[in-house]
C-alpha cells in the first residue's frame, strides 16, 4: 500500500511540474545567445532558436544528474529544446565560435510549489559606484542562509556571507571592483529555499 501510495504521491509531483512548465526562448543573433543568462526552475523547457549561420548549442557544465546536449543550430535544426530535471548551473557555447564569445548559461531551481521552503525571502542586487555589490533580503527568516557569487560558468567566485541573518531586511556588500568585468549570479539558499538574481558588474 505503502510502494502504491508513493507512486501516486510522485505521479502528482511530477504532473505539478508538468503542467506549469516554462518555455524559456533564448534567441541566436549573430555571434551571441540572448539572453545568455537567465534563472529557470527544474521542469521547464529551454528553447534554443536560429536566424542565420551554422551553430550549436553544446552544453559544457550540468550538475550532477544532469543530461548534457550538443545540438547543431542551423537552418535544417532551427530548434533545439532541453529540459531542466536537475538544479544547478548550466553552462554552453556554440562549439565553433565559442572562442568569440558565443558562450552562455543558466541556473535551475527547485519549484516553489513542490520544494520544502523556509523562506519567503525576495532578493534585490544592485552594483553601486566604486564596486560594491550590494544584496539586499526582504522577508528572510533569522535562520542559517548563505549568499554566494557564481560567474557565468556556474564557477563558485565568492562566498558573500554564510551564518544567520540578524532580520527580516538584511543588507549585505562585497567589493567586486577587482573582478573581471561580465555576468555573475547571485545565489541564496536557506534551507531548501534557493532563489538566484543575475547581475552584470561592469
């Protein structure tokens, strides 16, 4: 009764996901992906779309779990899909010009409506004048979180804060001025709550 019960229970699971599944379009222009950035949760559809020229969308990180992809993108393939089943940081590029800069990615999260969250926090990032980064929490619990910097390819740069948060509207900086200019992501957890901002740090 028990093993039956289970299956309905993760039937239903994966139905919820299913049914508010997101497609996320992310558009071939010239030499670039756009966006090629961006935060999706685990369930949706990433959507690759061509225009012109000869491409491929060839994944280079997933997390663990994960199905890697190496797609061509052209005129005979002018769409390619992925669907998200692990969280984590995605990164691709496009295999013969990927030296130019034809690089981008994307971080998955758990669903709200089916992850265990202890938190309802938002999250505001912000880069203000002489290099601070600037992350701001509204409604987060005073448990244990931790907020971290992650470059464009899923790559841990920095760990912005890791311990309690003092209240409900936490304010914390880090100096980005020495980084290497690009898209980065922020990424906060408390317990199994996870929500992700992407910022560009010029």
């Amino acid at each position: 009764m028990n093993k039956i019960y289970s299956v309905f229970v993760a039937f239903f699971i994966m139905l919820g996901v299913s049914a508010f599944a997101t497609t996320h379009v992310i558009t071939q222009e010239s030499l670039t992906f756009n966006p090629n950035a961006l935060s999706v949760e685990v369930g949706d559809i990433v959507q690759f779309q061509w225009t012109s020229g000869s491409h491929t969308t060839t994944s280079i990180t997933v997390p663990a779990g994960a199905s890697s992809w190496d797609a061509l993108l052209n005129s005979g393939n002018p769409l390619v899909e992925y669907t998200v089943t692990t969280a984590g940081t995605y990164a691709y590029v496009c295999t013969p010009h990927a030296q130019m800069g034809m690089v981008g990615g994307f971080v998955a999260v758990l669903p709200n409506r089916v992850a265990n969250l202890s938190s309802h926090a938002d999250m505001n990032v912000s880069v203000q004048d002489g290099g601070q980064l600037r992350v701001k929490l509204t409604g987060a619990s005073s448990g244990f979180a931790s907020i971290g910097l992650l470059d464009i390819m899923g790559r841990n740069v920095a760990m912005i804060h890791q311990g309690g948060i003092s209240s409900d509207d936490f304010t914390v900086r880090y100096d980005v001025s020495s980084l290497q200019r690009g898209i980065y992501f922020v990424r906060f957890q408390e317990g199994a709550f996870v929500t992700t901002r992407k910022v560009l740090i010029q």
